[in-house]
C-alpha cells in the first residue's frame, strides 16, 4: 500500500523540520517533492491515488470545522479586526493584480486569484506561535486570531464562487439550521470527553455538514464551517476542537503530501515564489500601519503583524479549487514564508524591544479602549485571573473585603463578570507595558489565579520589580511550578488537588455527626 510508505516520508521529514524550530506541515510538502523526485529519477511510478485524495478532503473539511468551533462573533465584532483584515485584502489585491498581470502576462482573472491566495496568512503557523508562548489570550493574539478567521471566510467564499455549483431547491433548508442548535448541545453534552466527542465532530463536519451540503448542491467546505460556527458558543466547543486537533493534522498530512506528489516545481516555480518571498515584509508591514490607524498601541500592532506576516496553507486549498495549474509555485511560496515567519516570531518581543524607540513614534495618542492604563486606586485586595479559582476566591473576600479588584486577559469574560456585579477589568498580565501604566498606591495582596504558569510567573516577577512588599499567593498544580512560582516572587504557592482535599476533609469533619460511645451500656 503506497500510502504506508508516503506517511513514513512525512513523518520523517516532519520530524527534521521541526528539530530545527519550522512547522512540520514544511516537511509534509518536501515529503511530496521528494518523492516527486525519485519518481522523476527512477522507474519508480509514485502518483497521488483517490485514496490519497480522499483523506486530503477529509483534513480540509475538519480544518473548516474547528476554524467555525473558534467563530464567536464576540472574537470578530470589533473594528481593528474586521477594518484590518478587509483593508488589507482590498489593498493586498489591488496592488498584487495589477502587478502579477503586468511582471508575470497572467490574464486578469488569474492574476486577481492569485493575488487573493497570496493576501491570507497562516492560521495554522500563527495559532501555534501564539499558543506555545501562551499569548493566544492575550490582546495582540486575539487580534491576530481574529483577523485570521476573517481571511478564513473570505477564502472560504472564494471557494464557492470558484466551485461553480448550482445549489438546488432544498438548499433553502440550511436557513432552518439554527433550529438545531438545541438537539446539537444537546448531543455535545451527551458525548461525554472520550471517543464518543470525537465520534459527534467527524460525524457533524464530515457526513452532517460536508455531506449534506453537497447533496444540496452547495460546498462541502461551508458545511463543515456552518456546523462547527453552530457549536462555537457552547462551553465544551474547545473540548471538542482540542479532541479533534490530532485527527485533522493527519488527515492534512494527506493534503500537503498530495501537493507535492503532483510534481516537481520548475524555474517558474521558483522565481514566483522567491518574489513573493521578497515582497513579505511589505505584507507585515502594512498590517502594522492598519492596526496603528485602529488605536492600537505599537507593541500590540507589531507582534500582531509579524503573526500574520506569513502565507496562508488556506492559499494552497483556495488554489486547490480555483488554480490547480499554480499549487506547486504556491506550496513552494508557502514553505518559504514558514522558514521566515517562525524564527522571527520565536523572538518577537526580542525584536520589538530592539525598535521600540523607532516603532513607538507611529503610535497614536487616543489608546484603543483594551489597552488603557489600569490604576486600582484605593484597592487593597487584586485577584488576577478570573476563572473558576479566582471566581470562587472573589466571591469569598467580597463579603469582607470591599476594596476588591478582579484582572482578566479575555474582555468577554471580563463583560460576563460585570454584567454579574463584579469589579473586574480587562488587562493582559503578560503585557510589559501594561505593568509600566498600573497604578496601585494602596495594593496590601495579590491572588495570582491565572491558568497558565507563564503569567504567574511573569506577575510575580513585575510585582517585586515594580517594589510591592505585599502579600503574593498563587495555585498550581504541580509541585515544580510551585517552585518556580515561589522564585518568582509569591510568598506562597498552593498545590489546587492537595488544597482540596484538605478543603474536603474539613468540611467531613466540621459536619460529621457526633459518633455514640459503644462502651457505654455494654454488658
């Protein structure tokens, strides 16, 4: 089986790639070239099978499913990420279609596909940066998040006008979808966490959403899209993508290797996507100035931008759909913007603090409204972090202690909070500047309840910095970080699972009936 052997070359490649800090979706497509290459060099025949291509349309459609899980309109309903990424696709095309007509003899149309495919960025590389420095949280990643998803629909859209079908009458159907929604939360909440959520998200993206679609004559793609946006607001929607995130690489596995099995690139090829390689910076750049004209500050436009200062494995399905005849150059423009983007990006804050001086100048003087300066006045008490462990500890102090403040990174979770009657702001703890602006003249104690061990440690490290003498406490779960979390700064850090049993043998004992003496009356 020919397959077996094709996925022993990309794990191969994947793993080399990703030894030297590249995504290994990088490997996958130098799997597919190579074995182009000894194909072209041998009597070898090695041509991508239905298998093949089955399981690559089977990866797309996931991909579309867990980019709709993430689709909350709260994420996109704002005007640096829906003016951002719509200036810069309009710009992008403007300027890349009359160019590539000009310097390449295209014709129109292919010039202006083209230049479409080439204006997306990476939600794959960008999701994984932000996420293994923990910032998909934090302001400038859901910045970069948002613009992301945005781009996605836009691509996805391309697609459907590229596709040609004629939906049918029972397409009107889909109008009715969210009727569903009950009986699909319902269903998610009935899966439990095991192989049965699994199970209800290939069923929903694969059969429910790509297979009824196409029976409706409508894309396959935006059904696995519209079923995944219908989960996207219900608690366990992140379980669910976190399930299905191991499933849907392998299965793109199948969809990169299939780009290079296609063939070799020739000079053409090449030279494309060397220029297109060349003009990136231009890319970063201009979504630098679009984000600086929507108020954010320097620092949240920078690391935004080189976020997004990459090309898109979205370009590779667009192409896929709507210029066959231009995957090679496009795969080849796509691993080449990898190679650039995620060294940059591993020091990003590195970077930033190089040019600050420069970058700073472009800044505006009005400060976008996520991004202002945090006094906490006459508060005594910060709890930082408001999940469920910083929810609970808030609630406890607020009968005793009035002069209580809540910080959290998420601004709709901070919304909930208040609409709720709390006292919580929005700030990003993992943020410098947002440690240069805070005011805290009357601080007496600090409950670090953030999830991630990262932004303890960073909290403890700029509370001491910034010379405060209180009281510092933290939880976590492990015994290790504890220990870091203590050299940081904390006074104390508690382990959670050992705090709760405790909490539940104290509360075994102080309602424990009194037990009668068997002695008494015993003959």
């Amino acid at each position: 089986m020919p397959e077996a052997i094709w996925i022993s070359f990309a794990f191969g490649l994947g793993l080399l790639v990703k030894a030297v800090g590249l995504p290994p979706l990088v490997g996958y497509l130098a799997a597919g070239f190579v074995l182009s290459g000894i194909s072209a060099a041998t009597d070898i025949t090695i041509e991508a099978t239905d298998v093949l291509a089955h399981i690559a349309h089977l990866g797309v459609l996931l991909l579309l499913f867990t980019v709709g899980l993430k689709l909350k309109l709260r994420s996109i309903i704002s005007r640096e990420v829906i003016g951002g990424s719509l200036l810069h696709f309009g710009i992008t095309c403007t300027v890349f279609t009359p160019g590539l007509y000009l310097l390449m003899d295209l014709e129109l149309q292919t010039a202006f596909l083209l230049a479409i495919a080439l204006s997306f960025s990476s939600t794959v590389l960008a999701a994984k940066v932000l996420e293994t420095k923990r910032e998909l949280r934090a302001f400038h990643g859901r910045v970069a998040i948002g613009i992301l998803i945005m781009q996605d629909l836009v691509a996805l859209l391309v697609m459907s006008l590229a596709a040609g079908q004629t939906p049918s009458q029972w397409a009107l159907i889909v109008f009715g979808l969210p009727l569903l929604r009950p009986l699909l939360y319902k269903l998610l909440d009935a899966s439990g966490h095991d192989e049965l959520l699994v199970l209800l998200g290939l069923l929903l993206a694969l059969v429910v959403g790509g297979l009824g679609f196409e029976a409706v004559g409508l894309s396959s793609e935006l059904g696995a899209l519209v079923f995944g946006a219908m989960l996207a607001n219900h608690p366990r929607s992140q379980e669910l993508a976190k399930s299905l995130w191991s499933v849907k690489e392998v299965f793109l596995v199948g969809f990169f290797l299939q780009i290079g099995i296609g063939g070799l690139p020739d000079g053409e090829a090449l030279i494309f996507a060397i220029l297109a390689t060349l003009v990136l910076p231009l890319k970063g750049i201009l979504f630098f100035f679009l984000l600086l004209l929507f108020r954010l500050r320097a620092r949240s436009g920078f690391l935004s931008s080189l976020s997004l200062t990459n090309y898109s494995e979205f370009g590779l399905i667009v192409a896929s759909v709507a210029l066959p005849e231009w995957l090679i150059p496009l795969a080849i423009t796509v691993s080449l913007s990898f190679v650039i983007s995620a060294p940059l990006n591993r020091f990003s804050h590195s970077l930033y603090e190089r040019f600050s001086g420069s970058l700073g100048q472009f800044e505006s003087q009005t400060r976008h409204p996520d991004e202002q300066p945090v006094s906490l006045g006459d508060t005594k008490v910060l709890v930082m972090g408001m999940g469920r462990t910083g929810t609970a500890a808030y609630d406890w102090l607020h009968e005793s202690e009035p002069a209580l403040i809540g910080l959290d990174s998420d601004p709709a979770k901070t919304r909930t909070h208040q609409e709720a009657g709390r006292n919580v702001v929005f700030a990003d703890a993992e943020d410098n500047t947002f440690w240069e602006g805070l005011h805290m003249p009357n601080l007496e104690a600090v409950i670090l309840a953030m999830n991630d061990i990262e932004g303890k440690l960073i909290a403890a490290r700029m509370l001491r910095k910034k010379g405060f003498k209180g009281y510092v406490v933290a939880h976590t779960l492990y015994a290790d970080e504890a220990k870091k979390i203590r050299e940081a700064g904390a006074d104390e850090a508690y382990l959670t699972m050992s705090e709760t049993g405790v909490a539940l043998a104290s509360h075994l004992r102080d309602n424990q009936p009194a037990v009668p003496s068997q002695t008494a009356g015993t003959i």
